[in-house]
C-alpha cells in the first residue's frame, strides 16, 4: 500500500519542508538495490546521491546487513567513553590508523558529518587549550563549502541560501574566504596564477583576524555543495604552507567527497 500524501504531510523533511513536491508520493522510494532505487509506484530511479552520501558500496549489501544484524544482538551499542571502549569501535579505528598516511593514527566516530565536523572543531580548540594558546578559537571557512546542517557546522558554511535564517544563532568568530574556482575566477590567467591569489587572501584573512586568535581553517578539499568545485594543484599545499606558517591547524572536510568514495 502507497504511503498517503496525507501521511508524508506528517514528515519534517531536510531543507525542503516549505516547498510544494513535499507530499508528492511519486518521491517515496520503497527499496533499494546496487546503484537503483524504486518507488512506491514502481518507478525506478539511479541514486546518484548515495542515499545522502553514505551508502559508498551501494545498496542492498546482503554481507553487511547480515553484519549488522549479527552484532546487534551481541552488542547493539556501548559508548566509547571516560574509561569505557568496545571491541568493533577499536578494530575499525585500528584498521584505518594501518591504511591513513603519516601520523593519522586516531579515530573518533561520528553519527554524521555535521557532528563530525562539529568534533572537529572541538578538537581543534581542545588542541591549543593543552598547548597553552586559549586565545585561538576561530574557525575560517570557504565560500561555497557545506559542512552539515546544525547551528555549529552552518557558522562554517559558506552558502547563505541555506544559512541566512540562522545568522542570529551563530556565535562570533567565524571567516570565510573565495576558494579558486577555475572556471569563474581564472579568466585568462592561469591556475597557478590564481592559486597564489586565493592563498594571499586567505593567509591575509588570517592575519587580519590575528593568528593568535585563530584555531582552524575548515574546507573541503573538492566543494561539494557548493558546484564540485576541483582544487587546482597547489591549492590544498598552499594552505597547509599558510596553516603551518601561522600556527593554524588545517581541518580536511571529507565527507562526501573522500575517504573510501572510489574504492580506494
């Protein structure tokens, strides 16, 4: 049976709720398999979405549902806390530390990636509290970039269509400057060119805020929302030379474009 458009009216979507298709049924996917999704009326679709950027091997996977069920009736949940662990949370984090480069050696989990990135920048303030810096605690972000959907993480986006209505909610201390985008910004220059100029501006912004007062520069590497925007080569060294000039730590926000998302 077809769930009733009077039933959907019921249901507080993600960033539509004010917009007409809301109730439409012919928008109710039923189920899922591989890289396609059905309708309840049948209609099948490609999901060139992911589900929302997180079913990275496709869906129906038998072997990891018959995973799941298997540790939900061992464990379904005991948090990693104060003095408390749990041995899938320690294998998975162990198993990326032996596959991530250089000193990323830890894991923190995450039920999304606003909250993911939330904990970052909470990390990052963390960071400069232990190394006797209390002062650095702002975030500095790129125009275009999405980083998640609560209070914190909209203070860190960079689309104002999405985060003009929360303004009043978000706290001071946050930057945000012009990625290179090629396409639009690099005329008849070149990309090199144009990698220099963003990172003059962004190393100005930091120094216009005050080093000492800055904690992170948030970003994502490809800018997903903001038109899958790919960096130059150069940019992202550009800004970790910045960040490591003036003592700011780097915050790489790659959740829906990077790690495991082409099976590497």
């Amino acid at each position: 049976m077809a769930t009733s458009g009077d039933a959907i009216r019921h249901l507080w979507t993600h960033k539509t709720q004010d917009h007409p298709w809301l109730a439409d049924e012919e928008l109710v996917i039923e189920r899922a398999e591989g890289v396609h999704v059905w309708t309840e009326r049948g209609k099948k679709l490609i999901d060139g979405f992911a589900g929302l950027a997180v079913v990275n091997v496709g869906h129906g996977r038998r072997e990891i549902a018959e995973a799941i069920a298997e540790q939900t009736v061992r464990l379904a949940y005991y948090p990693t806390t104060r003095q408390f662990s749990n041995r899938p949370a320690a294998e998975l984090a162990a198993k990326i530390a032996s596959l991530t480069p250089g000193d990323l050696d830890y894991s923190f989990f995450a039920v999304s990636g606003a909250e993911a990135n939330e904990r970052a920048m909470q990390m990052a303030r963390h960071y400069w509290l232990a190394s006797g810096k209390p002062g650095k605690h702002k975030v500095i972000s790129l125009q275009g970039g999405y980083h998640g959907g609560t209070t914190g993480t909209f203070a860190v986006c960079g689309l104002p269509h999405l985060t003009a209505a929360y303004t009043d909610l978000h706290v001071p201390g946050f930057t945000k400057v012009a990625p290179p985008y090629p396409f639009r910004d690099r005329g008849t220059g070149t990309d090199e060119a144009l990698v220099q100029r963003r990172a003059r501006e962004l190393r100005e912004a930091i120094v216009k805020e005050g080093p000492e007062t800055v904690s992170a520069v948030i970003m994502e590497p490809v800018i997903s929302s903001g038109g899958f925007i790919m960096p130059p080569i150069g940019w992202l060294r550009a800004v970790r030379a910045i960040c490591d000039e003036l003592e700011v730590l780097m915050i790489a926000d790659e959740v829906i474009t990077g790690f495991g998302r082409t099976g590497r």
